[in-house]
C-alpha cells in the first residue's frame, strides 16, 4: 500500500488508511476500466463531444445511440417572419417546425399564442412577408398563395374561449387570398305570383325575354370570390293556350325563384347576379340581389 497525500495531509485520517485505500484501488480500476487504454479519462468519456447536436468546424452535427430504434426525429424550431401589430402595441412573428406543427405569437408585454402547432398554417423555412390591417394578419413566403385570417377569432379558437370553438379561422376557404367560389350554377325557374310580402304585383318585366343567373361569395373579410358557372336558360310554362292564343296576363310567369348554395360559414353574403339571355348573351348581368346570411 502507497502513501497517499492525502492522509499525509491530514493526520486524523490516519486510522482509516486501509478502507480509504481500497477505496481508491477500486476508483483507480474502475477509471482503467473506462479510459479503454487511454492515457486519461478525458480522452475516452468524451461522448457528450460526439452524440446529440453540437459545432464541428462551421457545421452543425446530430448523433444519437439508439440501437434499438426504428426511426429517430429531428424537431427543429425556426422564426421565420415577424411584423408590427401597431394597434395592439405590439409584435407577431411566425415559427416554422420542421414537422409542420407551425405556430404564431404575438408580444404586447405577453406573449399571446394565436396559432399554436398547427400544420394547416402551411409554412414553409422561406422567410415570411406579413402585415397587420384591420383586425387580420395577411402574409406570404413566396411559396404558397397568400394568406389571411381574423387574429381576435384565431386567439379565441386556439385559447377555447366564447362561441369559437367550431369556428376554424385557418379554413381553407379563409386562408387564402384568393377565394373559393360556388362551384354549383343556381338553378333558375319560373313562377307565377299575385303578391309579393303582402304587396299586389301588377307588372312583369319577365315577358318576351329569357334570363340567366350566377352568383358569388362575399366572405368575413369582405372579398369576394370569382362567380359561379352560368345557369340554364329556364324556359317558361303555359304562355299559349291550347288554341294558340297568347295568354295575356300579368301574374303569368313573372317571378323568378333562384336556387344557391349558400356556402360555409365563413361566407357573410352571397350576391345574385341575372341577365337578359335573349339578345345572344350579349348583355351584362348585373346584380340584383344580396343575401346577407348574418343579419338574423
């Protein structure tokens, strides 16, 4: 047995000289043990320079032991956009995962989630361009087709709160600035009518002409969409008799019932459009009709 230092150091460890030396043995074979040969301990427990992600030269390097794995995944977290939220007297910025779980936050003295890990974002590792104007934040990568969305409506259905639980502010008819239109043409047919909400009809601008409708969507954030196919040419009932007299009445035909699809929920108005069809669909339509889905 050697003479350690340390209980020359220290005399009151003098009894204990045997159990504190094979301590030491132990200590000594054990760290022989790890060093695998090496000069020193450090130059074989050195894992923690070679696994997980650290700096190697100027490039940044990812190793993992998982011997029985089947798949390792590398999350990854990247800003990539921000703006002013200028009424709010605050930040927005925009984090891109590599999974597609994206997220927005805003800062105004708290952070605010208003999107959180959500893949239908769509972001993409390009540097976003965005802006605030009127309660909606707009943006575009320069990728995917620009998008938009009510901020307040996307806190509230990310936090859970008030009626906005079912409401999807990143729908796909919402996002994009380009908005979806009814793929369905109305449906256009004649009807005889004596009054109208209680007032007599006494006129019909219907007679001797054909006609031909369309529509569009008018959504939250009141852009409208492109309109929907053209409808038939309705052609209208009983106007001669059987001994081919012309039926000159007032109520006969002179009312038109117009059949849409009212669309999804973000639609906020539908507009109806009709046209004279009888000049070779050389006139224009204008629009006659608005239909406000929100007004109760």
């Amino acid at each position: 047995m050697e003479e350690l230092k340390l209980w020359r150091d220290d005399p009151w460890l003098e009894p204990w000289k045997k159990d504190i030396w094979n301590r030491h043995e132990i200590a000594a074979i054990r760290m022989a043990e790890m060093a695998q040969g090496e000069a020193r301990l450090a130059d074989a427990i050195n894992n923690h320079l070679y696994y997980c992600s650290h700096k190697e030269g100027n490039k940044m390097v990812f190793r993992e032991w998982a011997p029985n794995a089947t798949a390792i995944y590398l999350l990854c977290d990247k800003t990539v956009g921000w703006c002013k939220d200028t009424a709010n007297d605050g930040i927005i910025w925009f984090v891109y995962n590599s999974l597609g779980y994206h997220s927005i936050f805003r800062y105004n003295g708290v952070v605010t989630k208003i999107f959180y890990s959500e893949p239908t974002l769509g972001l993409t590792d390009n540097m976003v361009i965005a802006e605030v104007a009127d309660g909606r934040l707009y943006w575009n990568d320069g990728v995917s087709e620009p998008k938009s969305f009510n901020i307040q409506k996307a806190i509230d259905y990310t936090a859970k709160r008030g009626g906005y639980i079912n409401y999807k502010p990143f729908d796909t008819v919402v996002f994009p600035m380009i908005k979806k239109p009814p793929v369905m043409k109305p449906k256009v047919a004649y009807e005889s009518k004596t009054e109208n909400d209680g007032v007599t009809i006494d006129f019909n601008n219907l007679r001797k002409k054909q006609w031909q409708a369309k529509y569009n969507y008018e959504y939250e954030d009141y852009q409208e969409s492109a309109y929907s196919p053209i409808s038939k040419v309705p052609l209208p009932e009983a106007e001669v008799s059987p001994t081919g007299k012309w039926v000159d009445s007032i109520t006969r035909n002179n009312a038109l019932k117009i059949t849409v699809n009212t669309g999804s929920y973000n639609v906020k108005a539908i507009n109806v459009a009709v046209r004279d069809a009888s000049q070779k669909n050389l006139s224009p339509f204008f629009v006659f009709k608005k239909i406000d889905k929100w007004v109760s």
